[in-house]
C-alpha cells in the first residue's frame, strides 16, 4: 500500500509539473496555433521558400512604415473586420462570386496581404497579392530615401486615415516622391484635400491638389545642377 502511495504521488507530481509548463506555453488554442505555425515553417524550408529576401525586406520596411502610423491595437481591430466582411462576400453560385477584395479599408487589405506574404505565404490571395505587393515592395526599397521627403508621415497618415478607402493615388504620390528623392531631389509633401464625390472629386484632385509634391532643387547635386 505505501509503495503504491508513493507511486501515485510521483505520478501527481509529473502531472501537475506538465500542466504547469502547458500553462506557461499559453492557452491550449496558443499552442494550437504555435504548432501550426512551426509546422507551416518546416514546409516552407522543404520548398525552398526564403522569407528573407530583399524583397520580403523591402515589403516589412513598407509595412512597418504604414503600421507605425495606427493607435494600439488598432491593426488587430482593422483586420478583425476585414476578415468578417470578407466573410459575409460569400457566394453559393459561381456568377454571385464577388472579388475577394476589402473596398472599406482598401489600405488596410492592402497591408494585410503584405503580412500574410511575410508571414503565411501559402495563405494569400494570389490575384490580389500580384496587383498590390510588387507596388508596396517598391515604395519599401525607395524608403532609405524618405529624410528628403519633407512630410512624407503626414502623407501616409493620410493613405492609412482619410485614404483607406481609396489608397492607390497617395501610394502613387509617395512611389513618386521617394523616386524623386532617390535621384537627388529634395521633396516637400502637399496635403490631399478631403475625399468629395463625383465629378467635383476629379477637379478638385485635378487642379487643387495637383502636384500633391513640390520639387526643390537639392543644396549639392551635381547630376541635377
């Protein structure tokens, strides 16, 4: 009897040093997830699939730019509500399908197909992912130049806020700038006025923010003299 005793208190004592190491590892639904994510790892090394490109640095630069410029908690938020529209997009007939595209926050899709190419490849919307990454990757490698993009947090402030919805000409105007910087200019960014609808919206765009940046001359740039 006492050595059964004891043996049921070294078999307790292993049970409870187990579920305390489960409990530091997170909830069962974290280590879910954690498992799935190692896995997930282990496939993309057998593929051959490098997350650490220039590329993929490049399109984290842009990411983190643009995220840096959202309150706590606000990404999570913002994808939560991406994902549940998407959600109700459903289709039961091939002619209802509808593009799987977030027009509500079309910024916000945006970023979030960069953080699944970054983070879950082979989780991505390959038709959407081919539009807006090449486009997103660019603006990343010219970001070494942003010092001489005067303002240039204000505009993607803007793309992020007031542009959610509508985002693609404030990326052009940043691509452009930080093109600009890049070959010795000295840019100085003009706010974009509200959004307005129709035709008013065009010439409003057209000739009351147009151009969106102002070009000086740099102080030393010999190729631009």
């Amino acid at each position: 009897m006492k050595v059964w005793k004891t043996v049921r208190r070294i078999g307790e004592h292993w049970r409870r040093k187990r579920m305390g190491e489960a409990r530091r590892r997170g909830t069962a639904e974290q280590r879910v997830k954690e498992a799935i994510a190692r896995d997930k790892a282990k496939l993309y090394r057998a593929m051959g699939i490098n997350l650490t490109s220039p590329e993929d640095q490049a399109l984290r630069t842009t990411l983190d730019a643009f995220l840096a410029h959202l309150d706590e908690g606000e990404w999570e938020s913002r994808k939560s509500a991406i994902v549940e529209r998407l959600e109700t997009t459903k289709a039961t007939t091939l002619w209802a399908t509808r593009p799987i595209r977030d027009q509500q926050d079309e910024i916000g899709w945006y970023l979030m197909l960069a953080e699944l190419a970054l983070t879950d490849p082979l989780c991505q919307e390959t038709n959407q992912a081919a539009r807006t990454l090449p486009f997103l990757t660019a603006i990343g490698k010219a970001l070494a130049h942003r010092e001489r993009v005067e303002r240039l947090d204000e505009k993607i402030k803007e793309v992020v806020g007031d542009f959610r919805h509508s985002p693609d000409g404030v990326l052009f105007e940043i691509l452009v700038a930080l093109t600009y910087a890049g070959h010795g200019w000295n840019v100085r960014a003009v706010s974009s006025p509200k959004r307005n609808t129709g035709v008013n919206e065009l010439k409003l765009m057209a000739y009351e923010s147009w151009p969106a940046f102002v070009r000086t001359p740099p102080a030393v740039c010999a190729s631009c003299a």
